[in-house]
C-alpha cells in the first residue's frame, strides 16, 4: 500500500516597506554588513519597539488578498528561543492573536486553505566559515517585517506545493505587499511533512526551513517523502526534528531537534500595546488592492486570448496593467497580446532592461492600429517595437525612416508576380500539380523583389489569383 503525502507550508514574506518594523533603519536587501542597526533592532537596554503602521498595512492587505479574515484585535508576542542571528535573543511575533486567520489560495486546480497570516520581525544572515571555524552575523535583516502565512495541511504532492508558493507570491507581488524574490531571501518557505497510509492518522513531521526557489521546494518534498516512506518501509521511525535540503545532493540532512511551541515560551510582549483596527480602516484598504491574476486571466480569455497568452500577460502585474493600457486605447485585444508576448518580452529579456523601458501604452496602440489597419506588416511592426523600446521613439517616425509603409500599387505587384512566375515554370507546373504549399515560395521571390514595403498579403492574394488562371 502506498504512503499518503502531507504538506503544510510556512511562507515567510518580506513586507515592501521602507523601514524596519520597530525602528527606523532602512529596509534593504544587500549592503556592507552591520550598517543598518540601531540600539532598537540591535536590541539595547533601555530601548522600546514603535510599530511600523506601513506594516500593518501591508500585512492587512496579504490577509485581504489570500481571502484571509482580517482581525480588528490582535496582539504581539515573545517568542523565547535563542536565535544567534537575533541580538534580543527573542522574537516579537504574533501567536494568541494574529491579524489574520483563515484564508485560501487556488492552486493546482483546486483550493487550499490558510490556517493564520501573522506579523513578526525577521532575525539576521549567519555565515559559516568551517575552515576558520567561525561564523560570521549580519544583523542587517534583523527587524524587517515580515507575514508569515501558515497554510492548513491540505497538500498532496510537491507540484501542489511548488504551484501553492508561485501563487501565493503572485497574489503578494500584485497586492504591493511583497516583492516576492526568492533568490534574494525577501519570500522563503518552510516544509512540514509527514506520511501516512491512507485512512490512518498523520504521521511524524519533518520540517525543512529556508527553501529559497519553487524548484528547490518541489525537490525538497520530493527527496524528504522519499527518505520517509524508505524508511518506515525498512521498519525504522520517524523523528520530529528540523531538517536541511542539500542542493546540490538532492537529499534533506538532520540539523536539530524540532521544538514544540510550549519550548518557545511565548508571552504577550509587554511592551507593545494591542493593536485595533475599525472595519472602516480594513475597508478603505481593500479599496486599494487592484483586479487579481485570476480574475484577469479569465477575462482575457473571455476576449479570444489564448491560454498561453492569458496566463503569460497575468504572471506580471506591471505587464498585466499595460496591456489593459494598450487596449484601452485601441481594443485589438490578441494583436496586442501577440506584440508584447512575441517581440516586447524578447526585448525586455535580452536588454535586461526590464519593465524600466516600457514605450507608452498609446505609442504601443498605435502600432498595434497600423498593423491591423494594413499600413504595416506584422514582421514590420515585430521591428518597430523593437525599436521602439531601444530607443523609445515612436512608431510613425521609425516606420517612416525605415521604409516600412506597406505600398498598395497594385499594377507593380502585378508586374513582379509574372516576372517571378515566367522565371519558375517547373515551380508553377508543381502548383498546378496540387502541391500549394510552393505558393510561399513565390510570395517569398516576389517579396524580395518588390521590398520590405509590400503589404505580403496583397502578394499572396495576387500570386494564388494569378495561378488559379494557368
């Protein structure tokens, strides 16, 4: 009989906030180590916490956009553990009352819920040296804030697990609470796990901390629900203990026993009030979330765009938003769609540029009317916005100076499709025979002759007139 996967995840997200969440220093990612401290996230005698109200706002927003109840009581908590990368020795989290419960996120077809979403200060960067045999902190990071979003144990399979994170992040990047760049440690993900056979109780839990890309939590569940299921088969047991996943091996390490939350000792923090919110300041928050990824997927494949498209233009709120820009001035919905997917996104990927250089949504219009108008050739068009978002000029000029207008005389056209014609009579006599795909290959010789400012459809049309005569 097969053992029965469950998952419940821990993500950690970094709130985009310009400060620390009891202090003033700067919420940044890098820098010289130790330069952003003070006496208050560096945990001095005598020094009390303020509560940044950015990260209450934000935080208020991730429950808003995961469907999360928002809690107009809640409160903050120590949490009694020695963390080396944490000066204070404890943690202010929330634990009796977070500001968030309940909640739910689609993914991987099918919903699954949020158990809490709560505030706490993120702990410093520690950096092992075994050859010197030091460990180096950077209490840089201590005191950021974070929401950690705690999720019901309602996962079956690592791509669940993967596609549960993708979303989540998605939603927060959105929402403008959290950039969501794993790879620089602003969103990161802890694995509890156990196996069990189907129809007994859950099994023993492992927890892996710190994963930092969705690929390394698929194989992280993957390798560690391995180990457990080879295990129990060998007769052996599972111990609840906290758990590394080595990259580069593809396996999870011991590294120390898990502690119960009774080990931690939380207390209310005595020197932070309760926090109060009124329904009218939730409400006003909610105002300002923006449409969510799912609900414009569907209505841009409600306008004919393909899945691909659809899901492609959704993955990027700044994208998502210019595109509803671009059709809001001119609605060829998959034209524009087929701009930004085909050549915009090629330019922003080898420019490395960005979303930094995006041409003005009416510019983009304007292309988008000139090729759908026949004024210009979708290969035309593909080269201008090209142009366009190097330079940053606009399409007029660039189709004008580079000859790019398509030309309608139709008695030139005619010309140079009988001259091609009369130079291929064994390519027409293949035509005639019923192999049509060769049609291109005279639209192609009397494009080469005619130039880039031929319209290929009228030459298509002329070249298949022409035949159907012979």
């Amino acid at each position: 009989m097969d053992y029965q996967l469950t998952v419940g995840l821990e993500i950690h997200a970094e709130l985009s906030t310009e400060t620390k969440l009891f202090c003033a220093c700067a919420n940044r990612f890098g820098g010289e180590e130790n330069t952003r401290t003070c006496p208050v996230c560096m945990g001095f005698p005598g020094t009390l916490p303020v509560l940044n109200r950015k990260a209450v706002e934000l935080a208020v927003k991730a429950g808003l956009c995961l469907h999360g109840e928002i809690q107009l009581y809640s409160a903050f908590d120590r949490k009694n553990y020695f963390y080396p990368d944490l000066p204070k020795a404890y943690q202010i989290t929330q634990f009796y009352h977070p500001i968030c419960k309940g909640g739910y996120v689609e993914a991987a077809g099918r919903r699954i819920g949020i158990q809490r979403i709560h505030i706490e200060e993120d702990a410093g960067k520690l950096t092992h040296d075994p050859e010197a045999g030091v460990s180096r902190a950077d209490y840089n990071r201590c005191g950021v804030p974070l929401v950690e979003i705690v999720t019901r144990p309602e996962i079956h399979t690592p791509e669940e697990a993967r596609d549960f994170v993708a979303a989540v992040a998605r939603r927060l990047r959105y929402a403008g609470v959290c950039d969501g760049r794993m790879e620089e440690g602003s969103l990161r993900c802890d694995v509890n796990l156990s196996v069990c056979r189907p129809g007994e109780p859950l099994g023993v839990r492992t927890e892996m901390k710190n994963l930092s890309s969705l690929r390394t939590v698929r194989r992280a569940v993957e390798a560690e629900y391995r180990r457990q299921v080879e295990l129990l088969a060998a007769g052996g047991q599972v111990v609840q203990e906290t758990r590394r996943f080595d990259e580069k091996t593809g396996l999870t390490h011991s590294l120390r026993d898990k502690a119960e939350a009774a080990d931690y000792r939380y207390f209310p923090e005595p020197d932070l009030p309760p926090l109060r919110l009124t329904r009218e300041e939730v409400e006003a928050l909610a105002r300002t979330l923006p449409e969510m990824p799912e609900s414009r997927q569907k209505r841009y494949l409600a306008l004919g765009l393909p899945d691909e498209d659809a899901a492609l233009l959704t993955d990027d709120r700044a994208l998502s938003d210019f595109y509803d820009q671009v059709t809001a001035c001119y609605p060829a919905y998959k034209a524009a769609a087929s701009l930004i997917r085909v050549e915009l996104l090629r330019c922003i990927k080898e420019e490395g540029r960005g979303m930094s250089r995006l041409p003005k949504p009416e510019a983009l219009a304007r292309l988008t009317e000139m090729q759908e108008t026949g004024r210009i050739s979708k290969g035309s068009a593909r080269q201008i916005l090209g142009q366009m978002y190097r330079t940053g000029e606009e399409p007029e000029d660039i189709a004008r100076r580079e000859g790019l207008y398509l030309t309608c005389d139709e008695n030139a056209v005619d010309g140079v499709i009988e001259e091609v014609l009369a130079a291929h009579p064994a390519a027409v006599a293949q035509y005639l025979s019923g192999e049509e795909k060769v049609l291109g290959f005279f639209v192609g010789q009397a494009m080469g002759r005619l130039g880039k400012a031929a319209d290929p459809a009228l030459v298509r049309r002329k070249n298949a007139e022409r035949l159907a005569e012979k």
